[in-house]
C-alpha cells in the first residue's frame, strides 16, 4: 500500500490521508472545497466550489501518477440535490471525455459548511 500525499491538495484535516494506492487502484479521500496554500474554503455557489473540488482531485489524481481518463467510480455527496444541474454542468465540462461511473446522494451536512465533496476510484 502507498499513502498518497501532495501540498497541490489540501491537507487532511484529520486522521486520514488524501488517498491510498493498493492493488493497482487508488482510493482518494473525499475533498471539499479547501484552497490547499491557505486552507480557507470557497463559500460560493455551487459551481464555484464544484471547481475547486475538482481541481484538488487532480491534484491527487496527479500525486499517484494516474488521470480522469483512468477514473473508474466517483462518489459525489450534496447537501442539496436542487444543486444537481449546476453540478452536473461543471462536473461534466471538467471531466470531458472521462465518463466514470458514478453516485450522487443528498447529505444533511459536510465538513466545515462545504455544499460538495467528491471521492474516487481510478486505476494507477
């Protein structure tokens, strides 16, 4: 097992790591919208703050050596699906071609007031 750890990602805010690699999959924790130089989050709309999500995991994707292209599964949480559409349109444009597959699910509420986190699955 390798421990993925990278200062283009935020830190871990607590006991975790940003992902792991075993058996030739990485497994990335779930990132909120933290900027990794200050660990401030975005508090914009959601498609602000969907951005910088995803930014963060090419980051990590970046770390382990590995692309979208390669993702097999994400796992996306909301704290409200009436966000979906926006979502969806940044989540889609970042991603192009990369077509992983994926779940959405409405969550009460996610660390530090975030309105998105996001993990993944990709091959390494």
């Amino acid at each position: 097992m390798q421990t993925i750890s990278t200062p283009t990602a935020p830190a871990a805010i607590g006991p975790y790591s940003q992902g792991q690699i075993a058996g030739g999959f990485l497994f990335s924790a779930g990132q909120i919208p933290l900027i990794p130089e200050s660990m401030e989050m975005v508090t914009g709309p959601i498609e602000e703050q969907t951005r910088r999500v995803l930014q963060n995991l090419d980051a990590v994707l970046a770390a382990a050596g590995t692309s979208w292209p390669r993702v097999v599964k994400t796992t996306v949480f909301l704290t409200d699906l009436a966000d979906f559409a926006a979502f969806n349109a940044v989540y889609g444009d970042h991603l192009g071609s990369a077509k992983p597959a994926r779940s959405t699910v409405q969550v009460a509420a996610l660390p530090k007031g975030a309105k998105v986190e996001i993990e993944l699955i990709a091959e390494v």
